[in-house]
C-alpha cells in the first residue's frame, strides 16, 4: 500500500474525529461554541473533504489545499489556548459577544479541553502534512 495514501487516511480520520467532536459538543452536548471555536470549524471542516479527495487523487496535491487551512486553524487553536489558560489578557479576546472564548465547559482529567483538543488536531493534522510534504512522490 502506498505509504502516502496511509498518511493522507489516518489525517482524514483525524479531521473527521474533530469535526465530530466540535458537531457532538455543540449538537448533542449543546455547548455553545465562541467565536474563535467557530474559525477553528472553519478552518478544520474543509480538511475533511480536502483529505478524502486526496485519497482518490494520485497526483498528491491535496497537501498543497489542506496546509494552509491547518496552518490557520492551528494559529488559532494556539491563540485560543493562550487566552483560555489566562497567558495573554481576556481583553485581546475577539469574543466580545456571546460565549467568552475561556469559559470552561469541560475538563476531563483536569487538563483536557476543547480548546486544547483542538490544538492537539490540529498539530497532528501539521505534523501528518509535513510527513507527507517530506515523502517523495514516487512512494
């Protein structure tokens, strides 16, 4: 099996899990996401369909669409954990309306939330992409 068709699947399972998991927080769980959750959607949902067409693809491009979004939502997902965990001030929030953008809606094992486990895909979705940036096209 081709190793990159490998890599490209398990980041697409990667941004299924997340776009589930933001859909199951705020459609099942009804929490209401802030506005920096919604730019990480926006930034996150794309890479679903993005990474299942290039699993169809054999010219590997799909890459070249899906950084850009990861590279965005990452920086966001960054900036969010930095407010959320109170290292710059709640005043450089842009959640000025609704939900404030550190409001703790969960926190499993003390440590785990939705802020962070954004972060967390978003950083395996870079480092899958870089994986795939550095295989050669031939593999």
């Amino acid at each position: 099996m081709d190793k990159r068709w490998s890599v490209t699947f398990v980041a697409w399972i990667v941004a299924v899990i997340a776009t589930a998991g933001s859909l199951f927080f705020s459609e099942v769980m009804l929490l209401p996401p802030c506005v920096l959750c919604w730019y990480q959607r926006i930034a996150m949902y794309p890479l679903v369909v993005i990474f299942l067409v290039g699993l169809f693809s054999a010219d590997g491009s799909a890459k070249n669409y899906a950084a850009p979004l990861a590279l965005i939502g990452w920086g966001i997902a960054f900036y969010h954990n930095l407010l959320y965990y109170k290292l710059i001030p709640e005043h450089m929030s842009p959640c000025a309306q609704g939900i404030s953008c550190t409001t703790k809606q969960i926190e499993w094992l003390g440590f785990i939330t939705i802020p962070s486990l954004s972060l967390a895909a978003f950083t395996l979705t870079l480092a899958l992409l870089l994986t795939l940036f550095r295989m050669p096209s031939h593999e």
